[in-house]
C-alpha cells in the first residue's frame, strides 16, 4: 500500500456507479462477508446489497507458507465461515464435507480439528462458490472521502494501483496481519519470518553448517522445528525463547468463553482497565502458547537425543538473540542467556521468526480517515471506525479491533457472526437514510457528470 494522505475530495470527482460495499482485503473475514450478503440477497432480491472486494493476490489464498503436514486446526470446525451465523447455510464445513465426498470418512475421524490442508481446501471451496464480484490481483492505494457540494462526505473513493477508482457508501477492511520483526533482524533469504516458511525453505540456499535458528516460542514456533528436525535429519535446529519452556495454550472450555460471540458484547461495554485485565490473563488461550500434545512430542524427541547421546534439538530457553551477521554461506547468531549472561554465536543455514504478527496499520491507506494517534479502542460495537468530522460513510474493520472487541478480532473464531454484524449495521443504516432521501442520489443509481471510472476487471 502507498504511504498517501487522503482529504475529502469534492464533486469534480463525482462517481459513476456507487456500491453499498467495497471490501478491501479478501481473506477468510471478507470471503464470511461476501457469504452473508449473498444469502441477505438471495432472501430479499428486491432490496440487493451491492459489492465488490479486491484482493492484491492473483487468487484466494490462506497462510499457503505455513501449510505444513499434518498440522491441524486450533479451532473446532464449526467456527467455520457460516454456521454460528447460520446453521442452515450450504457454505458450511459440513457442506464441503458433503461435495467433497468425505461426510462420512471425517464423522468417523472423530475429531473437531481437520488438518490445515483441509481447512484451507474448504475456504478456497467457498471462494471458488460465492456469488460475488471478486477482483483479484487488484491492490488499493488509497480511500478519500467524497463530498458532494457543501454537505458532508457519504461516500469513498477507492484506487487501485492502476489508477481506477471505485465508489462506495461503505467501506470493510479485511487487510489482516502484518509480520513483528525484531529490531535487531535484517530479513533476506537466509532471515525470514515464519509467515511464508515454506517459500522461503524452498528459496534458501543449499544448507552449509546444517544448523538452524528458531526464534519464538507459540505454536508456530513449535511446529516450525518439528518440521526442520523432521525433515533435516542431519541438522541441528536451536529455539532460542525467552521463556524458561513452552507454555500449553489453554483450551478448557470455561477459557475457551473468551472466544464466544457473546462475550464481544460483554467485553465491548466493560470499562476499559477491565476490558484489558481480561484480556491480559486469557492470553495464554491464545498467545505464545503451544498445543499440549506439540510439547509432548517435541519433548519426547528432545529426551531420545539425550538417551542415545545424538543431540540435534536444543532449547535455549531464557535467552534472545542480541544480533545476526549475514556471510556469504551462513548467518552469524549471537544468543545470550538471561541465566547466566554468557553469549554464544552460532553459524547457521537459516533464521526463522516466529515472532507473532502486529495489526496492519491503517493510515497508509486511510490517510487522514485513520489518523495514526485515532484512538482505536473506540472502535464502535459494529466495528465501525469513529470518523472524522464531516465524514458519515462507513468504515468498517475486520481485524485490528482486539482492544475493544476481543481476542477474537484476529481469529476466525467469531469470522461468522462478525460478518453478520458488518452487514447488518450497513443495512440498519441504509434502512435511516435511504437512498434517494433529502435529494440524494440513488444508491445503486448514476450521477450525471462527465467522470465515469473503469475498474480491474482481474478476477
């Protein structure tokens, strides 16, 4: 996205078509969204929503670098795209089950976790279903507000990277996670964060030392050096955390209340300090935690090795990497425990962060609709972005929201009911300022002006 301040714009740029949604970003939480309003159309065609998503990857992906055999879901199955919205819906994990041939063969599995493979074969099921104007291979450089004579800005501007330009009334960002880098990393093809690992495993050059760094201690960590012990039988791998061990993500089910639809509510009206004192002793359902059965097998693996003498796996716990130097065959890592002060440097192939995601920020896109300092555990229960005086569109977040909101502002845990919501708020507000009302112009309609916008036609 380009860094661009964005100011209301006035009527010479008047739009052609005007959509009730434009969703930028198109991943699990749009792809929910898109769902939901082609169900809301399919049950009152007479008053259609309106929508387009752009998507900047040539097609529907979810976290395709991290992929790895055989792991599986944290979350149960039903907390899929629809059901928690609706039970009844024919996107449901149970559906894709049915198409695929495979009702029968999971019921038997007797499990609520299937495999990443599988779960993101069933999103891109549904992707590749939905009724919706999808561009893909679109990437958006900015949204401005529109101001229509002397009145206030109901409706965006959108641009592509292209120089095409869309408007809308409302706007629902779905532009996900951004990779935490360490301050001391430099990433390249030897120092890269676990996000795309396999990518970027496959891109690496030809292992030297045989010896990789692993820095992290979540569940991604984990299954990180599972997978390069498995797979570079003849390599030592280091998890360098500053934990005395791995923590195991609690799952029991009164913990597993955070992640209920009801408790946004709950959480969305407690004051503030308690809003963050919840979520400060529930982490560990969620962050930097481990599945228990990982630790165990990671363990097991660990004891082998200093049974038979043979040692590849090593924790260094209570430590952190101070600094890397990059050579012509290796990474140079120096690591110092916490314990006793003493640094050790360590000539790896690779360094693999696992170190966590931040909210992407939303001021390179937004401008001065989302000034950097906008208080964002305001953000309004529909998840609408408090905007700026003079501004009555709707900016709507699909993520970024934990503060105000929840854990599970980032999780597809509640991706269902949130998408219901968005939808719902955008109809609730359609529904007080219908279009046409106090001389506006037609929502689906044309404005008469010389300026009409083409868009991406990728798809």
């Amino acid at each position: 996205m380009t860094d661009r301040s964005s100011t209301p714009s006035d009527e010479s740029e008047a739009p052609g078509e005007v959509l009730d949604i434009v969703g930028i970003g198109f991943g699990p939480a749009n792809l929910a969204l898109s769902i939901a309003i082609e169900e809301h159309n399919a049950a009152a065609s007479e008053s259609p929503v309106r929508a387009r998503f752009f998507e900047k990857q040539p097609s529907f992906s979810w976290h395709p670098g991290m992929l790895l055999e055989g792991a599986t879901m944290q979350i149960a199955f039903p907390k899929d795209l629809v059901t928690f919205r609706n039970p009844t819906s024919s996107y449901s994990f149970f559906s894709y089950l049915h198409d695929r041939g495979r009702l029968v063969d999971f019921v038997n599995h007797q499990t609520f976790f299937p495999t990443r493979h599988e779960f993101q074969d069933y999103l891109q099921w549904a992707a590749g279903r939905v009724d919706a104007d999808i561009r893909y291979g679109t990437e958006i450089t900015g949204v401005d507000a529109v101001r229509e004579g002397a009145g206030n800005a109901e409706l965006f501007a959108v641009r592509t990277a292209s120089g095409d330009v869309v408007h809308a009334r409302n706007i629902v960002l779905g532009i996900g996670l951004r990779a935490r880098i360490p301050e001391w990393a430099a990433e390249s093809a030897r120092c890269f964060h676990n996000h795309q690992f396999l990518f970027h495993l496959a891109e690496m050059p030809a292992p030297v030392h045989q010896r990789f760094v692993v820095v992290g201690a979540g569940q991604s960590a984990a299954e990180v050096v599972q997978y390069l012990h498995s797979n570079y039988p003849g390599a030592e791998v280091h998890n360098v955390f500053n934990r005395f061990g791995y923590s195991p993500a609690d799952d029991s089910p009164y913990a597993n209340r955070i992640f209920d639809p009801g408790t946004v509510d709950e959480l969305h009206a407690a004051p503030h300090a308690e809003r963050e004192r919840l979520l400060e002793l529930h982490r560990s359902t969620n962050y930097s935690v481990v599945d228990p059965d990982l630790i165990a097998e990671i363990y097991a693996t660990e004891y082998r090795e200093r049974v038979s003498g043979k040692r590849r796996l090593f924790m260094r716990r209570a430590s952190e990497v101070t600094g890397i130097d990059e050579t012509a065959t290796g990474i140079e890592v120096q690591v110092r425990s916490g314990l006793d002060g003493l640094t050790d440097t360590l000539v790896c192939d690779a360094v693999v962060l696992a170190t966590g995601f931040t909210p992407a920020p939303l001021a390179p896109l937004l401008g001065e609709l989302a000034p950097a300092d906008m208080p964002l555990h305001q953000v309004d229960r529909d998840y609408r972005l408090p905007a700026p005086a003079g501004v009555d569109g709707g900016i709507y977040l699909q993520g970024g929201t934990e503060k105000t909101h929840g854990i599970t502002a980032s999780l597809l845990s509640n991706s269902a009911i949130r998408a219901g919501e968005i939808l719902g708020a955008v109809l609730e507000r359609r529904r007080a300022n219908p279009p046409g009302a106090h001389g506006e112009l037609p929502l689906l309609g044309r404005i008469p002006d010389q300026h009409t916008y083409a868009t991406s036609e990728a798809r």
